[in-house]
C-alpha cells in the first residue's frame, strides 16, 4: 500500500513508491490500449471513423475538468491525453485506414 508522500522520510522510499506508481500506471494504459484495439474491431460495423472529433474534445474536456478535481494540473492532464488521444486514433487508422 502506498504512504502518502508527506509520510516518506528518505529518496529511497519515495523512489520504490514512485516506481510502483509507474507500474500501476502502465498496467492501466495497457489496459486502455486493449480498450481502443477493440473499438478498431467495432468501429467498422457501426460506420464510424478512427478519430471522432467530438468524441475526442469529450474526452479532453473530461480530463481536464476531472484533473482539477484530483489535483493534478488540468492543462498539463490535457496535453497528455491529447498525444495519448493522438497515438490511440493513429493505431486505430493502421486497422482501420484514415479518418477522412
């Protein structure tokens, strides 16, 4: 379990933590990753591009009002779903061919 971080006393400990935090993090966009691959299989039989322009400004706006909300920098949560968002659609149009 992790401490919060006013409670660790040493580097050491706060770097095993943050690398924990890492493998979480990963785990969940793999999981993520999984998500999108499978929306490239559902996509096509429902008529529907890789990149859906208002489902991408959704998503970004959804970031952005729930970072500030977990006390994470809103703009900085938005650039980095943006590339995120960016290179989920990208592998998308490899299956799926480009949004036109």
């Amino acid at each position: 379990m992790l401490k919060p971080p006013k409670e660790i006393s040493t580097m050491a400990d706060l770097r095993v933590q943050i690398d924990q935090i890492d493998r979480d993090l990963l785990a969940l966009l793999a999981l993520r990753q999984a998500h999108v691959d499978r929306a490239a299989e559902l996509k096509p039989g429902e008529g529907l591009p890789a990149r859906i322009e208002d489902r991408v400004k959704d998503v970004l706006d959804k970031v952005e009002a729930r970072a500030e909300e977990a006390g994470f920098e809103p703009a900085l949560a938005r650039q980095m779903w943006a590339l995120m968002v960016d290179a989920m659609i990208a592998r998308e149009e490899r299956v799926l061919g480009p949004s036109t």
